[in-house]
C-alpha cells in the first residue's frame, strides 16, 4: 500500500513539473533566437513607450533620461474633403436700377444694368420771414401781468387794515371774540431820547428808565396802542392786530389769525374723516369769499412788496394761519418816525465844536 502512494505521488510531482516547463518558456542558453520576448540579458532597452491605446492618438513618452523630450502626440492624418458641388445660378434677364417719386424700383431692361440719377430741380423760393415786433421793456411791471388782488379791501373776521383800535375793539365784540390783551408803544426814536434823559439824571436801574420813559412820552402824548389780542374760545380762534405809531394815524398794518385743529385725534378713519373734513372746509371757504390766489404755490393774494394775504394750514390736526400785511404803512410810519427825530435835541457828547448846549 506504501508503495502504491509513492508511486502516485512520484507520477503527480512528475506530471506538474512538465506542465510548467512547457507553459513558460524561457531560454536559459545564449542562443540568440529572434522569435523570443524581449527579455533577460538580450533584451533591447526601449527609446519610448505609447501610453494611449487604440483608437486614440498615440502618446509616446520618451524613456531615455539623456535625451530630453517632450511627448509627443501623433495627430490624425486629415481626411480629404469633397468639395460640393456649387449649384449654377441661370439669369434670364439682366436688371437696372430705376428711381421714381422717390421709391426705388427694380425693373427688367437691357441687358448691361444701368443707375438712373434722379434730375435735379430748380430751388422753390419762399417768402421772406416776417420781422418779429420790437418789444418794449415798460418801465413798470404792473402791465406784464393781470391785475392783483387788492387785498385792502378786503375784510377777514370783520376786521380790515387801515382800521383804528377804537374800530377793532368793536368789530371784534359783534364777532363774538374777546380781547386777552393790550400793549402800548413809543415811537422808537423817541425812546432812546427818554431813555438818554433819564440817565442823565442818574437813573440806573432798568426797571425805574422804564418807568421813566413811559412817565415821559404820556406827558409828551405820543404813546399808542401797539398791538391787541383777541380770542374765541369756542372755536379755539385767535387773532392779533398790530398798529402804527400816531405818525401814521395809529392804524391797523397787520392781521394774523390762527384757528387751532383738535390735537386729541388718533389715526383711526372716523377721525381723519374729521381732519379732511375740516381741511376741505376751510380752504373751500377761503376760495369763495377771497377767489383763487394769485400765487398758486405760495397761497398769496396780492403784491407781497405791497399789500398781501397768505393762507395755510400745517400739521397733523390742520391748524391754519392767515396773515393779512401792509407793508407800506410800516414804510410810512418810519419815515414819518425818522422825521420827527430831526426835532429832539440830545445832550452833545462832544465838546470840541460849537454847540450849544439845551438842556
């Protein structure tokens, strides 16, 4: 039985020893054979090595380390290109070119194309422009436009300018307004010629010149009434009235008049429909007693240099403001002020001239 296994074993070992010998072939001898790979000893170094396969361009890489080359890369040969054959254009007819009433046309004629140019006409001759009018630059500006307001007639609350105070005071009680305030006035050169006076006679304090002054222009009888104020509760209606000096009559100049909106209101609809509502009144009353204004963006009724009317109405609770001026009275009472003052001799602070001296 021992002897059976070794010997299998022996046929086995045998057996796989042939097949590798016939699988590999190697030569172990220096017979140069050209069918072998080339391998071992007789193998020939490589000057490059393709790194693409088919189809793809071939990349070869050089492996000699002497000689420095870059990859090259074979490009395929170009494939010739049948040129197409150009389709033949048949022309029966030539054609020219013609211009008529300004449209150009294209026409069948002769055979050689010929460019009509258009036959030049004779120049139409117009009239002579009209000479435009000399204008003339007037020497005033009162004709360039229609005429403005005049707002001295007017009549705003039942007051005017021009009025006195006795007239204010009255129209004022008819319309249901009360008088808050009074002030006085002195003309104002004259009081700087009191106020003199009284330092000169050692008064110093500011309250006793005051007094001084005042003591000296009611026995002189030039104080007048300034300014007065008057409300309406009610309607939460204000207005002030200034005068001239007695210069100039002691007069009404200037008007303003304030009607306060209520300050209590949110921002609900009921509400701002109050606030349109009383915007809405005021301007569609101001429209209809006074007209539309002269100055539509300002609101001005009137010559601002002479006499005016300006109406608006500002913030949140639509409080507005008429203000109604003559500008010329104040001129007026100024000069006239100034005039008076030619009259009034002050003590001279310079004594190297010939002045005498009045107490």
């Amino acid at each position: 039985m021992k002897k059976m296994l070794l010997t299998f074993t022996l046929l086995m070992f045998t057996n796989v020893s042939v097949a590798l010998a016939q699988e590999v072939e190697i030569p172990v001898f220096d017979d140069p054979t050209p069918n072998l790979p080339n391998i071992g000893r007789n193998a020939q170094p490589l000057d490059s090595l393709v790194l693409t396969p088919k189809p793809l361009p071939e990349v070869e890489v050089p492996l000699n380390p002497d000689k420095k080359q870059e990859p090259s890369v074979k490009k395929p040969e170009p494939q010739p290109v049948k040129p197409e054959p150009v389709p033949s254009i048949k022309r029966e007819e030539p054609i020219s070119i013609t211009k008529d009433m300004g449209v150009v046309k294209i026409e069948k004629k002769d055979e050689t194309p010929k460019m009509e140019l258009p036959v030049q006409q004779k120049p139409t001759l117009l009239p002579p422009a009209p000479t435009p009018p000399v204008i003339q630059t007037p020497e005033a500006l009162e004709g360039l436009f229609a005429p403005l307001h005049d707002v001295r007639g007017f009549e705003f609350a039942g007051l005017s300018l021009g009025m006195t105070p006795d007239e204010v005071t009255e129209a004022m009680r008819d319309m249901g307004y009360k008088r808050t305030k009074i002030q006085f006035g002195i003309p104002m050169f004259r009081t700087s010629f009191y106020e003199q006076r009284c330092r000169d006679k050692k008064v110093l304090k500011p309250a006793d010149i005051r007094a001084c002054i005042e003591k000296q222009a009611d026995y002189d009888d030039v104080k007048y009434v300034s300014s007065m104020t008057f409300a309406k509760k009610a309607t939460k209606e204000y207005i002030r009235v200034l005068f001239s000096s007695g210069a100039t009559d002691n007069v009404a100049y200037k008007i303003y008049y304030e009607s306060e909106g209520d300050n209590s209101l949110t921002l609900t609809r009921k509400n701002l429909a109050k606030q349109l509502r009383r915007k809405e009144m005021f301007w569609n009353m101001m429209f209809d007693t006074y007209g539309l204004p002269d100055d539509p963006e300002l609101l001005v009724w009137g010559d601002t240099q002479k006499a005016y009317m300006q109406a608006i109405m500002v913030g949140a609770s639509y409080n507005a403001y008429v203000v109604l001026e003559d500008k010329e009275v104040q001129d007026n009472d100024y000069f006239a002020a100034e005039d008076e003052s030619k009259e009034l001799t002050y003590k001279p602070q310079f004594t190297f001239g010939n002045l005498d001296e009045e107490e």
